[in-house]
C-alpha cells in the first residue's frame, strides 16, 4: 500500500476510534441511574419486631428540588391491598425514609419510588412478611395510599388473606437497574448508526483508492 494511502487509512480508522469513544462516553450517562444497594425491610425478610423506619438507599445521591419530596414514594401494602403508615417521607442523602407501622400477620409489599441524580425516576418492589411477637404494634390499614396529612378513608383490615382490591403498578425488580428510557435508547441506537456509517465510509474510501491506477513511472 502507498504511504499516502496508508495515512489515509490510519486518519480514517483514528476518526472512527474518537467518534466511537466519544459515542460510549455520552451514552453512560444516559445509564447512570440510581439503584438500590439497601433497605428496611430486605427482600423476603420476616419481620417479628416492627423497625422504627421502613427505608431504601441507593447508590448515589437522591434528587430533591428544595427539600420537595414530589416524585418520591415509599408505600406499604398488605395481601388484601391495604396501605399502612401515614404517607409524609424523608430524603437524605442516598436515602428515602418513613415511619413504619404495620397490620396483621401476613405477607407485605414495600413500594417504592426515587428520583435519581439524573433526574430519571427509579422504582421497585420489596416483598417481606410480617410476624409480630406483640400483637400490640399492629395498625390499621387504609383502602387508599395515605398523603402525609390529608383525610384518609381508615377500616380495619380482614382478619383472613384476601385478594387485592388493586394491584400496585408493575415495576422493576429490587437491587436491579432499570431499563432504559425510549430517548436513551433512541440517542444511543444513533450514535452507534453513526459509528458504523464512519466505518462504512472508510472502506469505500479504502476500496477506490485501491482501484485507482497507479501512475507510470517516466523511463
């Protein structure tokens, strides 16, 4: 191969080495959501003694906008579909908190929700039972989610399992990261059409400079 052609080459190859870098180095942020390392209660656990505070911490800082807890949810339901505590939450660093209370023996679901330092939302669930050596700390359930000081519809919850009046929304499974939004997706499948355009680019650049002919020498 001509030097000339060689450098060429070398030139293109190191464009499509930058644009690739520089694709996989925009595209993590578009990922780097928060996700859960720890919580109060832990996945399947049996609670026997109720914790002052039911909690989830991530992996990084959570977002809040002047100490405004919108877009935060820390919920507990019961089997039958009834919420237990009172709604008003606490964001501290890398953790969302709420006091804990808790109604009859059975099976329970923590959900949660946070707003990640990026500002995308992140959710879960948390499934735990609960077996209360004290009969004395159970509560009673609400049919609707409680909001930190608005009127709530209380009733005593069945004393057997029922079905759920309302299934929570289905969210990404604890201590996973969740998928990425349709716009990260979008951004990185072009980003990636692009390096393989560059890279198309270059051997047809390759290929015509090899069929060109080659000049004859003067004798």
């Amino acid at each position: 191969m001509p030097t000339s052609s060689r450098r060429t080459t070398l030139a293109l190859v190191a464009a499509i080495v930058v644009v690739g870098g520089s694709v996989l180095g925009l595209s993590a942020p578009a990922q780097a959501h928060n996700y859960l390392v720890s919580s109060t209660p832990s996945a399947g656990e049996v609670l026997t003694v109720l914790p002052e505070q039911f909690s989830v911490t991530t992996n990084a800082p959570l977002l809040t906008l002047d100490g405004s807890t919108s877009g935060f949810a820390l919920q507990v339901v019961d089997s039958a579909g009834y919420y237990y505590g009172d709604g008003c939450l606490d964001v501290t660093g890398a953790t969302l908190s709420a006091g804990a209370t808790l109604g009859l023996s059975g099976d329970y679901t923590l959900i949660w929700q946070v707003v990640s330092e990026d500002g995308h939302p992140v959710s879960g669930e948390i499934a735990f039972s609960w077996q209360p050596a004290d009969a004395s700390e159970t509560s009673r359930g609400s049919a609707t989610p409680p909001d930190c000081g608005g009127t709530i519809d209380v009733v005593q919850p069945p004393a057997s399992s029922a079905e759920p009046s309302a299934s929570p929304a289905p969210i990404a499974a604890p201590g996973q990261r969740p998928n990425a939004d349709l716009g990260d997706v979008v951004w990185i499948g072009g980003a990636i059409a692009a390096v393989l355009g560059a890279g198309l680019l270059t051997f047809v650049l390759i290929g015509r400079r090899s069929g060109e002919p080659k000049a004859k020498r003067k004798h």
